[in-house]
C-alpha cells in the first residue's frame, strides 16, 4: 500500500486510529482509499454516516429519495430543523462535509429500483443497507450478491433492531428470509413507532461492521444474525446456514439479475 501522506491535521484527526495495532497508517490509508454506499439517509443511515465519514471514508455514496420531514428529528441525527422540506442527500452532504473535509460525497436523490441498482452498487467496497422496506431490501441483497460486494443489513421496530453481514462467501439475507412477509404483516415506523436512540444502536452496528470489512480485521456478523432488545439490553445471537435452495447464492440460483426478480408482493422470482 502507497506511504499514507497526512498533514498535520490529519494526523491530528486520525490519531486514535493510527496508533492502533489493528489499523495503524496501512489501516487508515485503506479508509482513505475505501468506496461505501450507504442506501438511506433516515435513522439508520444517519448514524451509519456521520461514523464512516468521521472515520474517513474517502468516498461516501448516499442514496435517499426523501426529504427531511418535522418527524424524522427525533432519531435522524445528521438532519436538523432547518433541513425540513429540503433533500435527505443534500442535508447529509452538509453534514459530512461540515464534519470531514476529506471525504468525498457523492449523491443520488433516486429511490433504488432495478433499473440502477447494479450501476450504485457494482464496484464499491462495500454497501450499508440502511431501507425501511422489504422490496428495496431484497433488492440490496441480491444486488450485492450478484456483483460479489460485501453488505450489512440493519432494521429497527419499536424497541427491537437486528443486523447481519453478507459476504460472498456466507449465507445471504435470502437464506434467512426466503420471501418477503405479505403487505402490512410488518408495520413499518411511521405506523408503529420506534425508540429514537435505536437506530442510533443497530446503525452504528453497521458502521463497524463496514470499518471492518474495510481493515480485514475482527469477524463479521457473517452466517449470524445479532437480535437487539433496547427494552431489557440484551443482544441475541442467531446462527445462520447457507441454503443450498437459496435463489440467488444457492447451489442452482434461479435468479441472475435483478430483473428477474418482481420486488413487490414475497419478492420472489417473476413467473
């Protein structure tokens, strides 16, 4: 890896990562040099941003096709009372670079759909799944899997979040969850409710787990899922196995490209 060039500043900055066994300069450089896309500015990705760009992320992507709304500010902690009525991207763009000048934000104020996803996703280091849906979640999945980039999945209801790790060499989010549950069996924020500080939990869950997979360092929530109850503090560990039926990593996968797949309904492969 090229000598990591840092001026005072940065030196300053990174300090407590770079006198770290585990990260050191090579660590910190790798940081630098990392591409992430993060796929929602809301209350997971909030905190899932302002962690990879204080860490420095060089090249942050975000995805988010909201904007700000009064509601969001109790757990949306990069957006702020001004931002209400103006873009996700925009407001969080600030943020970043108000709060780190190397990193380099990129934009896209679209809602990821089969038409663009393989392009947002192919390439990156690694993407935070950060979606409030199933269809956009399964489409994450399958996405990642299909062009071999390493993701964590996050999701919150009420006092509850979970997250786990896909890699190409470990179960994905379709092992776990074959199809999507019908339409309004799982309520989703707005009619639920959720615990403003958990997203603040699951989201920087997720964060560590990108700086890890970046460094090549600790394990990952790979093959596990990691359960959160914010109510009683406990954390539940579930082991996950690849399924060998699986339509997209399986050993005879079904599906080959996002558009074979119809991202409503189960989320299952169009007939």
């Amino acid at each position: 890896m090229a000598d990591l060039n840092l001026d005072p500043t940065q030196l300053d900055r990174y300090s407590r990562h770079i006198i770290m066994d585990d990260v050191g300069p090579d660590g910190q450089a790798a940081l630098l040099d990392a591409d992430v896309l993060v796929i929602g500015a809301g209350g997971l990705g909030s905190p899932v941003i302002e962690y990879l760009a204080a860490a420095g992320v060089g090249h942050l992507a975000i995805v988010d096709d909201d904007e700000v709304e009064r509601s969001n500010l109790q757990r949306q902690i990069i957006h702020r009372d001004a931002d209400v009525g103006t873009p996700k991207v925009d407001s969080a763009r600030r943020y970043v670079e108000d709060l780190n000048p190397d990193v380099d934000v990129e934009t896209h104020q679209v809602r990821l759909s089969t038409e663009n996803a393989t392009d947002l996703i192919e390439g990156r280091d690694f993407v935070v799944d950060c979606t409030d849906n199933f269809g956009t979640r399964y489409l994450v999945n399958d996405a990642c899997v299909l062009a071999g980039v390493p993701f964590s999945h996050g999701a919150i209801y009420k006092f509850e979040g979970q997250a786990i790790t896909v890699t190409p060499d470990g179960p994905c989010y379709r092992c776990v969850f074959p199809e999507a549950p019908e339409e309004g069996v799982v309520p989703d924020c707005a009619t639920a409710g959720v615990l403003g500080v958990l997203p603040g939990t699951v989201g920087c869950l997720q964060a560590t787990e990108a700086v890890k997979s970046i460094l090549g360092v600790g394990d990952l929530l790979t093959g596990r899922m990691l359960h959160y109850d914010a109510a009683d503090v406990g954390f539940e560990e579930v082991p996950i196995a690849p399924n060998p039926d699986c339509p997209v990593c399986g050993d005879d996968p079904a599906i080959d490209s996002v558009e074979d797949v119809e991202y409503t309904g189960g989320c299952t492969v169009r007939a």
